[in-house]
C-alpha cells in the first residue's frame, strides 16, 4: 500500500473541515481540506480520509495504520516516510503498535 497526503483550498463558506494549515497550491489567504489516500501497488485508491485543514501531516498517519490493521487485515505494517510525516513524535507514538516498522531519513 502506498500513502500520501495533500490538501486542495477552499472557497466556499460553509464546510466545516476548511481551515487555514500547510497551503500546497499556492493559494494564499484562504482555507484549506487535508485529504490522505491509500493506493495499493498499481496506484488505484482503496482508502481515503478528509481532515480540518489545520491536521499536519502526521497526525493522519495512526488513521491509516488502523486501517491497514481493521480494514484490510494486514498484520506487519513497515512505514516509510519523510521526516515530515514520521517525526519523533509519532514514532514514539507508533511504537506502541505490535508488528509496526518504519524507515525514515
């Protein structure tokens, strides 16, 4: 499986996730949706999760592990991530999940 994060802006007035976060497009000044999706190996979505824009990316991360775990049944889970996802704080989070690696920079 494969995972990432991104994020689109918002205009509208009225959705409650849209918040002002980590802005990707470029798009200043207004606020944002956080979305991770999980693909399996040919890139075809299987999971998706939409977030308040002010979510950093890794606090998506224990959402998706779940997943893995509930969902789809997997048992040995090895994260590889930038150190943007997989920070300190989350490793010391993960550690706390049986059959759960991770390779980081």
């Amino acid at each position: 499986m494969l995972y990432d994060v991104s994020s689109s802006y918002y205009e509208g007035r009225t959705c409650p996730l849209a918040r002002f976060g980590h802005d990707r497009d470029g798009k200043t000044g207004v606020p944002i949706i956080v979305y991770g999706v999980m693909t399996d190996a040919d890139g075809r979505p299987v999971a998706t999760e939409v977030y308040a824009g002010n979510v950093g990316d890794p606090k998506t991360v224990p959402d998706h592990v779940e997943t893995l775990r509930e969902r789809f049944g997997v048992g040995h889970v090895v994260l590889v991530g930038d150190r943007g996802m997989l920070t300190q704080t989350q490793i010391g989070h993960l550690k706390t999940y049986p059959g759960l690696g991770w390779i980081s920079a």
